[in-house]
C-alpha cells in the first residue's frame, strides 16, 4: 500500500484540494486491479477481459472491453479518403453524468420512462468501480439492504435485450418471456447467471456520509452497447449509412451471366428476382401465418430500398379495407395509412383530363421523392400495377438510390456536396384547396456533435471542408417538380445552380451530359455514368406491387402512348389493353420502422439488428 500510495502521488494525487474519500477510493482501486491480475486465473472469464479505471477524480470511469484488445487494421471507406478505423486498444470513456443519468433506480420498470433529467444531475463523482458477477451483485445488494447501510439499488437482472436503450430489462414482457427462466427468478439469480451476466459496480461519493454512497449496477454487455467514444460511432456508422456498395443498380447488373441474382446489399437474401430485389407473394405477407416472408419483405425494403410483392388480386370493391393494396399498407404501417390529406388515403395513378398531378399524365416523371413539402414525407409508397396495356409503350418504372448519389457526389465533387448541404430549397404545393410549404437543404447531414469525429476535431470542422462535410447523410431531399423561388445569398446561386446540375445529371438518365452550365473542369461525364449505372428501370406487370421507402429512393417513370387498338382474335377489343392504372397507398415512416423493429425483437429478442439509415434524419443506433 506505501508502494501504491507513492506510486498515485508522482501521478498527481498528493494535492490537498482532492476529496481524501476519492484518493483513498483511488488506492483501493489500484490495489484492487492488482489483485485481480495476479489472481486473475480464478475469473479469467471476466476479471482479465474487462479493465476499470476511475480517472479525473471520479469524473468518468474508463472501461477496456474484451473487443477493444482486438487489432483490426481494415481500411474502410468512409468518404473519398480511405483511413484507418477502429483502433481498438483504448479504452472507452465513461462519464460520471451519463451513468447517473442512466441508472437503472431512474428508470421506470415497466414503461421506460425516467424519473430524473439530465438538468437534474448533481455533480455526483464516481468513488470506484469494478466488474463482478450478477450473482454477487444480488448477494451485496441483499447485505446492503439488511443491513440498511445503503440506499435501495436496482439490479439490471434480466439483462437489457439488444439495441435496447433501457438500461434494465423488465421494460419488455417478450425479452422475460424469451430469456431462461433461471434468470428471470431473482432468487435464483446467484446461482445461476455467474457465467450469463456481468455487471459494474459503481459505488457514488457521499461526502455527507460514506455509509449512505448510493451503489449502480449496470450490464456490461449494455454499456459495451452503447460506448460514445470516437471508435463506436465510427462502426455504427459503418453499419448504418448507405454507400453506393450497398444500393440498387440498374438491372443490367443482375441479369448478366456474372452477376445474375446478385444480393444489391450485404444482408442474405434468396428468392430474389433478376432485378434485384426481394420478391414475396402477397397471400404469405397479407393473410400468411408465417412471419419469416414479411420479415424477408421488411428486409428488402430497408436494406435496398425497394422490393417487390406478387400475385397481387385484382381489386373487386371500392371498399377501402377490401382494396388489396391498402390491406399491405396497414399490415406495413401498423394497422393504417397515411398522407391522405391531398390525394386521399388511396390513389389512382392514370392518365386523366386536366390532372392537378403530373404523375396523372402520360408524361415523362423525373426521379423525387412525394409531398417533399410535408415536414415528415410519406415513409413507404406501394404501387400496385393493375393494368398495363399491351398497347401502351414506355410507362417504366424507375428507381434511384437518393442517399446514395449523395454520398458519391461527396466523393466526386466536395464543393458541389457542400452547397447542397448548406442552400435550403423551397418545396411548394400551391393550388386548389393546397397551400403548403417547407424550406430544407436537398442533402442532411448527422449533426457534429453526434459525428464519429473527436471534440477538437467538431469544434475546428468549419475550416476545412473535407471535415466539415465528412458526416453521415441522413436524408436526401430531392423533389423538381415541387420546388418555388430559390431564396438564399446572391454569392451562392451560381455554386447552387451548379451543384444542383451535377447531382441531377447523377440520378436522372434524361438529361443531356451535354450541358455543363459554364463549368468546364465538372467531371459531368462521370456524374451521367453514375446515373446509368445505379438507376433501376422497369415495367410493371398486372398483379405487381412495388413498395420503396420513399424518404430514400427516388422514384420516377418514363413518358407513355398508347398504339392503335390492336383487336383480339374474336375480333373484340382486348380489356384493358391501351390503359397503364397504378392504385397507390402512402405509410407513415415511424409506424412502419416501429412495426419492423418490434417484429425483430419479437421474432428473435437477443439478436443484434442494425437498419440501413432510411433517411428521415436522424441515423439508427442498436
């Protein structure tokens, strides 16, 4: 102990300012990780994997977690620059704050909800810290409480389920219905969750009386979960954002003798079309008792934007809740529809006099997403094909990965990227009976201080370009047809209209390469070979739904006619035959994520599940 004592002194600790309680909880501590190392061969399975550290005077705890002693020096790409990411030889940080905020006594046991705010925090410091087994921890906080030296502790036993934010476990009657029975019995818990469950022991100052410290216990597996350090928001990102690796093509690059059926995404897919995409029939989604088929659609759907339901039935009523393709958008939706304000919960899609829509036309449709005025736009859109006319040509349908295109216009153009990023657009919809508008920038980025990048490395971002736009896009706002008077400083309208070109010559095929708008040193050839690459384009067919998130992917279709009436061989004219109609259905995007999400959870509670960002903002976290 003199050795140790002497040892913290050199490090600083002799200064009469520090609490005398903290730098004797700094002695014990030091001595305690002594203890553990030497003895370590008698808890290999946990003292020897998890280091505490209490540092900063009991302001945060330090904690290396068995993966942070893996080297991994895969380079992976985040924006034009290749780095080196996840050295995970440091430890993670933990703040005093957070813990406290995230205590589990502060969490309401059955709805979540917290007892305190952050605002409340007092200032309480970390006295010490260590690992041990949930068995010990219900054995110590029985003691404590018999003995009445400590306040009542909440023990996080059932252990949080994964990507959950609680940090107990009894918030979920499914993860206590799916765990072993042994852990769900507290009484049982000291015998048998040794080798299931660890926890951190966080022992609080209480300079009034250090009988009263108030104890936290928190499972390690949530806190390895949930790490803020730089490392851990750069493998979310990782996993969440979309790249062009993990987007839709153009067909082409699924029929090709190489790359037939070839998956648009990491994840595992079978039964996929020579499209690409995800394909199920609507009577296993819609009236199908196995969940497996719309778990595959929900997947498709997110983590390629798009997919493709089958032998749809025509509709046989007007009925709202028997037209089948509103039935897939409540089962998707969770049990309703959405956005039904100006074209009504369903919609017709053909071509009709004097239309207050394009897309009510036989003309030409450009990529874009619908209603960009909306502050939230619709999440997913379904389209369901039932009639396409042997004498209609053109019509395709076309799809484009709007997020993406901005990821790659980051790449090739910073500049462009960056005014994209920072000029609002103005998205309108003004006409009879609509008057709606909404200022946002075309591409959003993750805010700074939730970035993957370090605080020095916010604070400075705004010098330097490459820094300041190296975030994850969240959302992509793209919409032609629906936007009104540019308002934005008169420095920045040629650099706008100029990026704007760029990135719609990436995701629109119907544009000339031709024009440059001035700029000669725009790699515009390479902006068009983006496009023909990534634009899926195809024709619908009777009893086809495609559904796409539409806060994503970019939708359009190719201009149509129909040739003369083509008479059948009993000489009547063929039903049908000269009409393209579409009957479309809107969901709102949290209702859908949640219905994906508890659908997950239900179907596999301790599995680990991230999502593709969808693009409605914000970036998903486990």
């Amino acid at each position: 102990p003199i050795m140790l004592t002497r040892q913290l002194c050199r490090k600083g600790i002799n200064s009469p300012r520090h609490d005398f309680h903290l730098w004797w909880s700094r002695v014990v501590t030091t001595i305690s990780a002594q203890c553990d190392f030497r003895h370590h061969h008698h808890h290999k399975h946990y003292r020897r994997h998890h280091h505490i550290q209490v540092v900063d005077n009991g302001r945060t705890v330090q904690i290396q977690f068995p993966s942070q002693k893996k080297n991994n020096d895969d380079e992976n790409e985040l924006t034009n620059t290749s780095i080196k990411t996840i050295q995970t030889s440091s430890a993670s940080t933990f703040h005093a704050a957070w813990l406290w905020s995230n205590d589990p006594s502060n969490i309401h046991p059955t709805s979540g909800q917290r007892y305190r705010s952050p605002g409340s925090y007092d200032g309480s410091l970390v006295m010490s810290a260590s690992v041990v087994e949930a068995s010990e921890a219900v054995a110590l906080a029985a003691s404590d409480q018999k003995n009445g030296s400590r306040s009542p502790v909440v023990l996080p036993i059932p252990p949080p389920l994964p990507g959950c934010c609680h940090s107990i476990g009894t918030v979920y009657s499914v993860g206590k219905s799916s765990l072993p029975s042994s852990i769900l019995d507290e009484s049982k818990a000291a015998t048998t969750t040794t080798s299931q469950q660890k926890l951190l022991r966080v022992v609080w100052s209480n300079k009034k009386d250090e009988k009263q410290n108030h104890i936290s216990y928190y499972d390690i597996k949530w806190l390895e979960s949930w790490r803020y350090d730089q490392n851990a928001t750069k493998e979310r990102r990782l996993k969440t954002e979309v790249t062009p690796d993990v987007s839709l093509r153009a067909i082409h690059h699924y029929v090709s003798s190489d790359n037939k059926n070839k998956s648009c995404s990491s994840s595992k897919h079978d039964k996929r079309g020579n499209d690409g995409l995800i394909h199920v029939d609507y009577n296993d989604v819609v009236h199908g008792t196995n969940i497996n088929e719309l778990l595959r659609l929900f997947q498709g759907i997110f983590s390629d934007g798009a997919a493709i339901i089958r032998k749809t039935p025509r509709p046989t009523s007007d009925d709202p809740d028997e037209i089948p393709v509103a039935m897939l958008g409540c089962t998707l939706g969770g049990g309703s529809l959405s956005h039904g304000t100006l074209y009504g919960d369903i919609f017709h899609v053909k071509s009709i006099p004097d239309a207050n829509n394009l897309a009510y036309t036989s003309l030409p449709l450009s990529p874009h997403q619908d209603l960009a005025y909306y502050e939230s736009m619709p999440g997913l859109q379904l389209l369901h094909c039932v009639d396409m006319g042997r004498n209609v040509v053109g019509g395709e349908s076309v799809l484009v990965d709007g997020m993406a295109a901005a990821y790659k216009l980051r790449q090739l153009a910073p500049k462009y990227f960056r005014t994209l990023v920072e000029c609002p657009t103005m998205f309108i919809k003004q006409r009879d009976g609509a008057c709606m508008t909404y200022l946002r920038p075309c591409i959003v980025l993750a805010a700074k201080g939730g970035s993957s990048k370090g605080g020095k490395e916010v604070a400075n971002d705004r010098e330097s370009n490459e820094d300041y736009i190296d975030r994850e896009i969240v959302a992509v706002n793209w919409s032609p047809p629906f936007e009104g008077p540019l308002s934005i400083h008169s420095d920045l309208m040629e650099d706008y209209y100029k990026a704007y070109a760029a990135f719609e010559r990436m995701i629109d095929t119907s544009i000339s390469a031709a024009t440059d708008h001035g700029d000669k040193e725009s790699a515009m050839d390479e902006f068009s070979q983006y496009a023909f690459e990534y634009t899926w384009e195809r024709r619908l067919q009777p009893g086809e739904i495609l559904v796409f998130n539409n806060q994503r992917m970019l939708h359009g279709r190719r201009g149509f006619h129909v040739n003369e009436i083509v008479e059948s061989k009993g000489g009547d004219v063929q039903e049908g035959a000269s009409t393209r109609h579409l009957i479309g259905v809107y969901t709102n995007i949290d209702d859908t994520l949640n219905t994906y999400r508890t659908l997950l959870r239900d179907n596999d509670p301790m599995a680990s599940n991230f999502i593709r960002n969808v693009g409605n903002g914000t970036s998903f976290v486990p």
